[in-house]
C-alpha cells in the first residue's frame, strides 16, 4: 500500500486532480503538502494554482506570495500575482507586482 504521506505520491494525486477538474479535492491534498513542506516554495505555488483555479483568490494571493518569499527566483508566482490584480482590473496594483518581480 502507498505512504499517504508520501510527498511525491500526494502531489501526484493532487495534480491527477486538478487536472481533471476536482479542484476542491486537488485544493485539499496540495494545502496538507504545503503545510508538510512549509519551507518548499513549488509546495505552495501548486497551492496557489489550485486556489486560483477554484477562484478562491484571496488565498491564491497568499500563496504565491509564500512561493516567492521563500524562493525569490519563483518569478513565475509574481507573474500569476500581477495577472490576478489586471484580471481584477487593479491595472496599477498589477505593474506594481511585475515591477517587484
């Protein structure tokens, strides 16, 4: 049987989730990583996409701000954190998150 706690095995299983479309399930399985991984920047970037994806913004927010204090070469979250504030139509909050980043 598999190691449910096995960190490859449950980003695997998050992922195979978010990508069928089970985003609350996929939202589920990569918050129990992060909180696993605390001090993985991609732990809480994955997060971050599942929440964007379930349109739960706020938290989306949050955790690509993680991934990138805790990596400053995750530039690839401050993208995502300038599209969320242009999407959002917060135009000079966006140039401000791709000029940090």
């Amino acid at each position: 049987a598999a190691d449910p706690n096995d960190d490859v095995a449950l980003h695997n299983l998050a992922a195979l989730y978010f990508g069928s479309g089970r985003v609350n399930e996929a939202v589920r399985l990569f918050r129990r990583r992060a909180a696993a991984n605390a001090d993985t920047s991609s732990a809480h970037y994955h997060l971050a996409l599942a929440y964007q994806k379930a349109g739960q913004l706020p938290q989306a927010v949050q955790s690509f701000r993680q991934a990138f204090q805790i990596d400053p070469t995750a530039t690839d979250a401050g993208l995502r954190l300038g599209l969320i504030a242009a999407r959002q139509g917060r135009l000079p909050q966006a140039l401000q998150e791709w000029r940090a980043y």
